[in-house]
C-alpha cells in the first residue's frame, strides 16, 4: 500500500512539473477560400492547439490558475499552392485583475504578413536551436512574447527571458527567408515588436505595463482613487516614448490594446485630476480622439 500510495505521488508530482503555461485558444478561419479542402484547416486547428498548451515552453511550474490565457485567430485569405499559404494573425493575450474576476487585456496584436507552408497531418515539432519551419517559428515566436507581456504585468521588467527567446526565435526565422522577421521587411513586423520590446529607447513600455496592472489596477477593488492616479501616472510615462520616438511602434501596440480599457476606467468611479492624461493621449494618439473625448 506505502509502495502504491509512493507511486501515485510520484506520478502527481512529474505531471506538476511539466504542468504547461499557456491555456491558448486557437481558431483557424478559411472563408475567404472557395473549394478548398476544409478538413485540412480544421486538422491545422487541432495541430496549433496542441502545440501552444502541450508544448513545455519554461522550466517552471504553473498552477493551472496560473496558466497565461491567450486566443490565437489565424486567417487565411489565399492559398497560393497545394500547401501554401498566406493570411493574418490576430494574438489576444488576458490577464486576470487581484480580488476580481475582471480579465484585463495586455496584448491585442495583428499581424497581417503570415506566409506558411503546411500538409495534413504534419506534425508540428518545437526546437529551441534549430529553424523547423516558418509556422512552427510564428507560433514559438508569439508564445514567447505572450509570456513575456504577462511576466512584465507582474513584474517590473519580469519578461525580459521570455523575450530574449521570441528574439532567438526571430533570428533563426530569418533562414527561411520569409517576410516579417527581417529589419528590412517594414516598420510593423515581428521583428519590430521583439526588437523595440528590448530596446532600452523603449523602456517606459514596459515599465508602464508593470505599474498600469500590478500599482493600477491590482488595487483597484482596495482604493479605486488610487489605483486610477496609478494608472494615470503609469500612461503618461510613455510620453517620453513620444517625445524620443513619435511614430513608435510600441505606443500603437499599447494603445490599442488599452483604448477601450482606458476610456472606461476614467469615464467612471471617483473622480481625479484627468487633465494632463487627455492631452497626453490626444497628442501621442490622435485617431482614437473621439474615445478620449468621452473621458472627463
């Protein structure tokens, strides 16, 4: 009975430790396609759901509570030979608010350069130090940059490993020469969002990431007055961004992902000194002006 009782303890403690980090959601959209062979995309469906939550992507152990929730929308728009293909990606990362059941978005990011090759069936198989292929380095890319926003909610600065490895990713991408992962490829490309993530230019992104949730919003249901100056406080921070670099890529990302958030929390709840937030906003990010006008 001991030897019994050591066995299934043993066996609950493997399954903890390579307890996965990601609960992914993952949809496959191919309307756009006409005649096409639709099991394919549903069996693409099922392979990149597998690959997102069975894969180990850390050496650390998460609580299935703790599991970092993502939806992954991949769209195909063409197919441009028997196994190739072209669309977009939208990732939407959620994480939740301390002592409520709130699920705050930190990254809601579309990438609108996807090319892929794949067949039925094709396993897809995760390596950390070689290029497999280009849709197996999107996904390993985009789950390291999902770990690395969440990490950097919690932490000042917390996801900078995560991001060091969707860097990796990208650089062992560009051997397959497809679009996105070069410097060369444009302005709004996976190669941009790692590279301008690292980049010290950039730092009050991700500090602001910190100080918005865990100073901000983690102590909403505590002093809401507080949290929203913190909030506040934390978004006028990336005026340095604005003031360093206009056109930045990253006060984009941020603010997109945020605009909705942002006009709820101050168009609500107790009033604090808003001033300096509205100008700051309708100067850095001009086309959502008709939201931060509601804000007052």
């Amino acid at each position: 009975m001991q030897k019994l009782i050591l066995f299934f303890l043993f066996v609950f403690i493997m399954v903890s430790m390579n307890s996965q980090e990601l609960n992914c959601k993952a949809t496959v959209i191919s309307n756009q396609l006409s005649g096409s062979n639709k099991q394919l995309f549903k069996t693409l469906e099922k392979s990149i759901n597998e690959y997102m939550n069975n894969t180990k992507w850390t050496d650390k152990q998460y609580k299935a509570q703790e599991k970092v929730q993502c939806v992954i929308t991949l769209s195909i728009t063409e197919q441009t030979g028997n196994d190739q293909f072209k669309g977009n990606l939208q990732v939407q990362v959620v994480r939740p608010v301390y002592n409520s059941t709130y699920l705050t978005p930190i990254l809601n990011y579309n990438d609108n350069d996807i090319t892929f090759t794949y067949e039925e069936f094709q396993p897809l198989l995760f390596n950390e130090t070689s290029f497999e292929s280009n849709l197996v380095s999107l996904l390993s890319f985009y789950a390291y940059i999902v770990l690395g926003v969440d990490a950097d909610s919690f932490s000042k600065n917390g996801g900078s490993i995560y991001l060091r490895k969707a860097e990796k990713v990208m650089l062992m991408a560009q051997q397959g020469g497809s679009r996105g992962w070069s410097s060369i490829d444009g302005n709004f490309t996976r190669f941009k969002l790692v590279d301008n993530m690292l980049d010290a230019t950039f730092r009050e992104y991700r500090s602001t990431m910190y100080a918005y949730h865990l100073k901000g919003l983690d102590v909403m249901v505590k002093d809401k007055a507080k949290a929203k100056q913190n909030i506040a406080n934390a978004i006028i921070e990336l005026k340095k961004i604005y003031q360093k670099r206009p056109s930045a890529y990253l006060l984009r990302v941020f603010l997109d992902t945020k605009a909705d958030e942002i006009t709820s929390i101050f168009t609500d709840g107790p009033k604090i000194n808003k001033t300096n937030l509205v100008e700051m906003l309708m100067r850095v990010y001009p086309a959502r002006n008709n939201s931060w006008s509601k804000i007052n």
